[in-house]
C-alpha cells in the first residue's frame, strides 16, 4: 500500500507543481514540493526508499515537462540517495532534521542539476554567474523549502505511520 500512497503522492504533486504550486512564488523562488516528499522518505525509510522516490517523481518530471530524460531524474534520485545515508541517525519525530535536511537537498538537487545539464549540452548559454545563481536562486529556494517542508513532513510522516500503510494489495 505504501508504494501506491507515494505514486499517488509524486503524480497528485506534479500535478499541482505546475498548476497550483506556480502561485506560491516569493521574489521570483518557488518551493520544490518533489523534494519535500523524497526528503521525507529518505529520512523515514532510508536511501532506497529515498532513491527511487526520487527516480520515480524526477522520471515523471522529465517525461511531461523536460527536454531531456533523465536529468531530473538523476538529480532527485542522487539527493534522495544522499539525504536517506542518515536515515538510522535521525529522530523522525522531531521537525527539525526535516528542517536542515530540506536545506541540504535542495542544494545538492540543485548543483547536480546544473552538472548534469551542463555536462549534457542542455544547459543555457546565457552566461549566468554561479554566484547570481547561488544567491537568487539556490539559497532562497532551499531557505523556503526548509520551512514549508517541515511542515509538509508532519503530515507525510503521520500518513506513513497510519494503519493502513502497512497492507498488502495483491
């Protein structure tokens, strides 16, 4: 049932990320609600649930929005593989791990990003500097991420925790 709750999650967000989620822009930043969710199951579930949480939400990005596959899809999947490393390490009930880890993701989202779309000729050629980039763009993104994700993160954690979670459907 678990896996079922997580593709309706990653398909209901994609969904709103491009409607919804648009309207939720502050100076131009907006928060990155796929992050949210593999964040919270990589601190829930660890660096498996964390990967392909990532892979699957990143694999459906790419397929309705992107111009190449697989870059999205990397980039979650390696930051939900990183951010589920400490899995073990961290008391889950508590907001705060949520909190920097929301922070940490996005920058390691948002570098391997921009690696991967260099390294795959798909990035723009404008001539934007790093540091215009890691000021206007990263560190807000991951500031705001890390609040509106701690509270996002009760919420899947008491979902996750439900009864009916741990059911099989065959």
């Amino acid at each position: 049932m678990r896996i079922v709750v997580i593709f309706t999650l990653a398909v209901v967000n994609v969904i709103l990320e491009s409607t919804l989620f648009q309207y939720t822009r502050i100076y131009g930043v907006k928060p990155d609600f796929s992050i949210m969710i593999i964040v919270a199951y990589a601190i829930m579930r660890g660096s498996s649930y964390g990967a392909f949480t990532g892979l699957g939400i990143g694999l459906l990005i790419d397929m309705l929005y992107g111009r190449t596959i697989g870059i999205n899809a990397l980039s979650y999947m390696i930051t939900g593989y990183i951010i589920g490393q400490a899995h073990e390490n961290v008391f889950k009930d508590s907001f705060i791990p949520s909190f920097i880890f929301n922070l940490i993701a996005v920058i390691i989202f948002q570098h391997g990003f921009i690696l991967l779309s260099y390294f795959s000729n798909n990035f723009p050629s404008t001539g934007i500097p790093y540091v215009y980039m890691l000021v206007k763009i990263i560190l807000p993104q991951s500031i705001y991420n890390a609040v509106i994700g701690s509270i996002v993160y009760r919420y899947i954690y008491k979902l996750d925790e439900a009864s009916f979670m741990n059911r099989r459907i065959y």
